[in-house]
C-alpha cells in the first residue's frame, strides 16, 4: 500500500520560512549533545543542558532578580533606564517597587505552577520588567488572541497599555514582544519538567479550560505558536539571551539560539502507523482541541476525519479502517 501523509498543518508549514540561522552567540558546543533530535527526544535533551544553571535569589540583600532586570531590560538608548514589557515604556530603574514604577512580570505565571519556589520562581528568561499596574491588571491570564466578542473584553488591557487587550480568560501582549514571550514559555516547559527536588513539571496546552492553579498548564499553545512565527527573534532579545547567560545564571534560551526548534519540540507533528489495511494517526496530547484533517493526492481540498480520537499514552489517536488511498494528513490547530 502507498501511503503519504503531511506532517503539519497549514499554518506551520510557515516554520520552515523561520529557519534562518540567525543565532545569538552560543558558546562552541553547547548544544552538541542534541543535534539532529526532534520531538520529546530534543525537549529531553535541552532540558539536561538547561538544568546546569545559577540560581539568582527571587530578593535579597545581596544579588537578587530585581537587580538582574535592570541588566538584562536595560534601555539600549538610556541606561538609567529600563524598557517596560507591555508598555514599551522607558522607566527609570529608579522606580522599581513603587506603587507608580515598575516590578518583576512572571511570563508564566506564579500561580500556575512556580508557586514561590526557586528556581522557577526567579528565572530570568521568566522574568521580565512591567508596569506595576498592567501587570496587576494583567494577573495570571493566560496569552492568546482577546475575544472581542466577551463581556470581558477591553482594549487596552491596561489605560498604559495601549497596544495590549483583553478578555475574560487571556491577555493578549503588543505584536513586537509576542514571540518573545512565546519563548520564554517555550523555555519554561523544557527547563523544568519535575525530576529534580523543587522544581515543579510545566506543560503548555491548547486545552485552556484546563489552566488553573492546580494544573501548572500554561497556554495556549496554537497562538503561542503562531506568534513565534510572526515575530521573529530579533538583537534585542539575542541580547538578553547572552546577558542572562554570561553574567548571571549561564544557562540560554535555547529557542532564542535555534527558533526553528520551536516547531521540531512544540509543533504538531504526526505519527502514522500501519495497521493490516488500517492507518493509526497519533498526536501529541497538548493538542487536544485540534481537528485532524485529510486530502487525497493532487487536491487542496482538506476535510475534517470524522472518526473519534481515543486517548493513549501521551497523546490522541485516530484508526482508519481500510484506509488504502494515498493521503496527506494535517493536525488544524483552532
């Protein structure tokens, strides 16, 4: 039987436009341990590269986090200065921790799964400086693209925000910081994963329903995704990526150094077995609330597979009985 499949949906074939090497300056090797992986395999291994790193205090006497930020958030053209996550806003360094200044952001949230606990509490790729009242306004939403159509939904998120908004559930962040942010989660659900004392198991999931203090899912995945695409790393954040390794926790943000890993550790890449006459599709369970999809050779016309998706380990599973016709598969992430 000849059988054909398409490993990603439409949206993601875009990730192979995102290849540019374009790297920031990683140290010789750093990475040789996981060339030419993929998948859970890749995640595992930059996971064990990541974990070798310095853990800045969240506050101290000494040292801490809110001295690292205005290293790492320094203002290109002031360096008195500090430039604001969600505002964009030139702040003095002076501010930080006053009530009409700046703080410590957690992209990922706190609640979600840090829970005060170093190191995950006070990694730097984590951390950004914010406006203290949009980060309060921001709380611990999770990103995706605001519902306009919600009783909850405003633009801006936050009267100094005017490029953020809104809804009930989410926040959605300006353009120029979104794959920024998708980043740094991707980061988070790679460096921690559980195994090691005080260090929780991070996932990001399509499935928001599900995100909540007691879940540590961080979403949504398909728009985090999609952002990383739209904004490409740029010197800024290739920037930040080498401050926080060289002068604090020497450890990097591997999808900063590689983005086209983001799509080899996060997209939805399909399985495809061969069962007597039978195709098994298989996918991972982040993407729960996606819609497998087929087309025959030589068509552009994609329809939804019907057939009921089961839960197996790690991941969703489609069974198509007397499936002999060469087909192309794609996972459409909603």
């Amino acid at each position: 039987m000849y059988v054909r499949h398409h490993l990603k949906s439409l949206f993601l074939v875009l990730a192979l436009l995102a290849q540019l090497k374009i790297h920031a300056v990683e140290p010789p090797g750093y990475y040789r341990t996981v060339d030419g992986m993929k998948g859970l395999s890749l995640r595992q291994g930059l996971h064990l590269i990541l974990t070798n790193a310095v853990v800045i205090p969240y506050s101290s006497i000494h040292l801490d986090t809110s001295d690292a930020l205005k290293v790492v958030d320094e203002d290109p053209a002031d360096t008195n200065n500090v430039i604001l996550l969600y505002t964009r806003r030139s702040e003095p360094k002076s501010t930080f921790g006053t009530t009409a200044g700046w703080n410590r952001e957690h992209v990922w949230p706190n609640s979600y799964g840090l829970d005060s606990h170093e190191p995950a509490y006070s990694d730097l790729h984590n951390l950004r400086a914010a406006d203290a009242t949009v980060n309060s306004a921001r709380g611990n939403k999770f990103y995706d693209i605001s519902a306009t159509n919600t009783p909850g939904y405003k633009r801006p998120g936050s009267p100094e925000a005017p490029l953020t908004s809104t809804d009930i559930d989410s926040w959605e962040p300006p353009d120029v910081v979104k794959g920024d942010i998708a980043r740094a989660l991707f980061y988070m659900a790679t460096r921690y994963t559980g195994d090691r004392t005080n260090e929780p198991a991070l996932f990001i999931t399509d499935t928001t329903i599900q995100i909540g203090s007691a879940t540590n899912l961080m979403g949504r995945l398909a728009t985090l995704l999609r952002w990383h695409l739209a904004d490409p790393v740029d010197a800024g954040e290739r920037l930040r990526n080498d401050r926080v390794f060289e002068r604090y926790q020497h450890n990097r943000n591997p999808f900063v150094d590689r983005p086209e890993w983001v799509m080899l550790a996060f997209g939805a890449q399909l399985g495809i077995e061969l069962e007597a006459l039978s195709l098994r599709v298989n996918w991972r369970g982040e993407f729960s609330d996606s819609v497998l999809e087929s087309a025959p050779l030589m068509s552009a016309t994609w329809t939804p597979v019907t057939n009921v998706a089961t839960l197996r380990t790690n991941g969703f599973s489609v069974l198509l009985p007397n499936h002999s016709q060469p087909q192309f598969f794609r996972l459409r992430l909603n």
